[in-house]
C-alpha cells in the first residue's frame, strides 16, 4: 500500500487530473482494442482478407502521428485540459460513425479520421499528469494512470465478445462500436471540473514573451533533435511488438478453436497481468531510474512474447505465460510516460511527447499489416513472434542511445543515497 502514498498526500485537483487522466487512457485502450475483438466478424461480413483488415488497424494507427503532433502543440499553446476535452469528443464521435459503415471503404475512412483523436490522448493526458503532481511522485502517478489501458481493455473483451455472441453477426460489431459513447460520457463528466497544471500556467506566465510558442519545428532544433529521433525510434519498436499482440491475439485464438469464454479468460489474464505490469514498473522506475527500468523490461519482453507465440504448450501454461506477456509488453509502459515527459522542456512538451509516441505509434503499427501479410504465407503465431523479436531489439538500441535527463535516477546514484553520500 506504500505504492499509493503519492495519491495520499495529493490535494483535490491532483485526484481529480488522475482520474481525469485515468479514465480518458482508459476509454482511448477501450476504443482502440474493440476494433481487434472485431476483426473475425467483419471479415467474415465482407468477406475480407487478413491484409485488408490489418489495413484498417493500421491506417488508423498511422494518422494517429497527425493527431498527436497538432494535439501536442495545441496543448502547448492552449493548455492541456482544453484539448483532453477536444479528442475524447472526436475519436467517440468518428467511433460511433464506423459503426453505421455501409462498406469496406466507408469503415476504413471512419477510423482513420478516429485515429486523428487517438493520437492525443496518451501524450497530453501523461504530460498533464506529471505536471500535476510533485516530481517524487511522477513515476508512480504517471505509471498508474497507464493501468487504465488494462481496464479498457478487459472492458474491450467483455463487451465484445459478449455482443458479438447475443446477437446477429450483420449487427453485433455495429453495436460495439456504438457502446463507445457510454464510457466517453463518463469521462467527459470527470473531466468537467479539471484545472489546468500549475506548472504549465506558471511556465506561460514566467515566459510570456520570451519563449518560442510551439510549432511544427520546435522539437527538430539542435538542442532536441537527438531526443525527438531516438525516443521516437524507442516508441516505434514497442508499440510494432505491442499491436503485433493486441491486434491480432483475438485472431490467433479464434485459429487455435478457443470458445467465447476461453477468450475472455484469456484476455482479461492477460489484462490483469498488464495491470500488475505497470504498478511494478512504476514502482521499479523508481527504484532503477526510469531507462534501467525500460531496458529490463524490453528484454523480459523480448523473451516472453517470442516464447508465447513461437512454442506449443497446454492450455494451463499458454494462460500463465498470458499474464506475463500483459505484464512485461504492456506493463513496461508505466516507464516510458515519465521518461518522455523529461526530454522537453514544459513550453514544448506535448509537441515533443506527441511527435514522438505517435509517430512511434504510426510506424510501429505497420506491424499490423505487416504480420497479415506475413501470415498469409508463415503463419499467425510465427509472424507475430517475429516481429516482436525485431521490435524489442530496437527499443533496446534506442534507449542505450538517448541521453539520459539530468533528473533521472541510476542504480549508481541510488546506491550512494542508501549510503548517505
């Protein structure tokens, strides 16, 4: 319980950006792996191939860049709070639109302009946060902030699966998209009383008109370059693994025979162990210093997603292995919100936290297609674990190649803490 003292010792308008921030990670999780518990349907629906449905979840994860680099420097320029608001509005709404497509043309165009919302949740939401709360507490409150993926998506599942199960199949994946408007009620409704972050006012008003309002350059200055290029390519090789499990597991296990509540079984282990992933992880950030942290993770990830997809076992050991898959390839995002949040400075950071989660995002998510393509002649399970070894190979190389802030805790310094040096 000692791990929830930063929530203890925050004042109301901390508790309220948490649960503000929580819930808006939670509902971007929930739209965004809704899709993947419908890939079967609409295939069999329009009779589509795999490539043509990986086309979908990619596109839409592509212009998520876009999204995020204008909802970045909006946030910069506007405030946080105002443009949290902003996207939760337009991704439900282009959500609730995919639901009354007519075709595969149609379907495709609704979620890519879906993804346009998607893409500024996550890095104005964690930039929102760690200015919130005291720089002790950030990689706790940011890190638990990111457990709300694990609820969206065991949320995902249960609505899925039990839809998709009720009713006719022409029907069912309609319906789920359109349960996407409940939730974004709720968050809208928690969001209403946020204020903006002390520091971000503080920060406008200390350099009103000496500093450089945020633009499309900003983050491509000398001085940011080498953070905006390996904190992108960091992104890119964990979210390529990432959606290469999340995106197409439903698919996997519809090929491996699993019954309706096999799935949701499978999934909400795999939930749960994503849930512990990132409270350890944002206890270890701490502890490790937040690149020590990204590191382990990456290879613990490396070995569990490899071994997961690529070695036949019993249903028992495929289920323990699940929780830790959702632990160490999910989880490990509880360290990666803080680390970014370093990089900039206040005045560009959600410009700089936008660009680089989503077009860390954008690329990755080619592993979508990618692995449909692949599996076309490879195999599912074979795919998806390859494109997880490369992609945590180059997360590794990138994180060893970003300098590390000023601020950011090592096992050396924590070392002679302990000693009182």
């Amino acid at each position: 319980m000692g791990m929830l003292n930063w929530y203890k010792e925050s004042d109301s308008n901390q508790k309220k950006t948490f649960w503000a921030c929580y819930a808006g990670w939670a509902l971007d999780s929930y739209d965004m792996q809704i899709f993947s518990f419908l890939l079967p349907v609409i295939m069999a629906t329009w009779a589509l191939t795999q490539t043509q449905v990986g086309l979908i979840g990619t596109v839409a994860l592509i212009v998520t860049a876009i999204g995020g680099w204008i909802a970045g420097i909006l946030a910069d320029r506007y405030g946080r709070v105002k443009i949290l608001m902003f996207t939760i509005l337009w991704f439900t709404f282009f959500g609730v639109l995919a639901g009354f497509a007519q075709n595969y043309e149609q379907l495709l165009v609704a979620r890519t302009l879906q993804g346009l919302g998607f893409g500024g949740e996550w890095a104005v939401g964690a930039a929102l946060m760690a200015e919130a709360v005291s720089a002790k507490h950030k990689n706790k409150a940011v890190g638990f902030v990111q457990s709300g993926m694990a609820l969206g998506w065991a949320g995902s599942v249960i609505v899925a699966t039990v839809l998709i199960t009720m009713l006719p199949p022409e029907w069912s994946w309609r319906v789920v998209f359109w349960t996407g408007i409940i939730p974004a009620l709720i968050v809208i409704y928690i969001r209403r009383n946020v204020k903006e972050s002390v520091e971000f006012v503080n920060d406008v008003a200390k350099n009103k008109e000496n500093i450089e309002k945020a633009s499309f350059s900003s983050i491509f200055k000398k001085e940011y370059l080498r953070s905006t290029i390996f904190a992108s390519l960091l992104v890119i090789g964990l979210q390529a693994a990432c959606y290469a499990i999340l995106i197409w597991i439903p698919t996997l296990m519809n090929e491996r025979g699993l019954s309706p509540s096999s799935k949701i079984v499978t999934i909400l282990i795999m939930a749960a162990g994503a849930f512990a992933g990132f409270m350890f992880t944002a206890y270890l950030a701490d502890k490790w210093g937040r690149k020590q942290t990204l590191i382990g993770m990456s290879i613990l990830s490396w070995i569990v997603t490899v071994v997961y997809m690529l070695i036949a076992m019993n249903q028992y050991i495929t289920l323990a292995l699940g929780f830790f898959v959702g632990f160490s390839a999910i989880g490990m995002f509880a360290a990666l919100g803080p680390f970014l949040t370093d990089l900039f400075p206040t005045h560009i950071r959600t410009t700089g936290m936008g660009f680089s989660y989503n077009v860390g995002k954008s690329f990755g998510a080619l592993s979508v297609v990618g692995v449909g393509i692949l599996a076309e002649s490879l195999g599912l399970a074979p795919s998806i674990g390859l494109f997880c070894l490369t992609a945590y190979g180059l997360a590794t190389i990138s994180i060893l190649l970003i300098r590390v802030p000023k601020d950011e805790p090592t096992l050396i310094s924590h070392h002679y803490q302990k000693q009182g040096v």
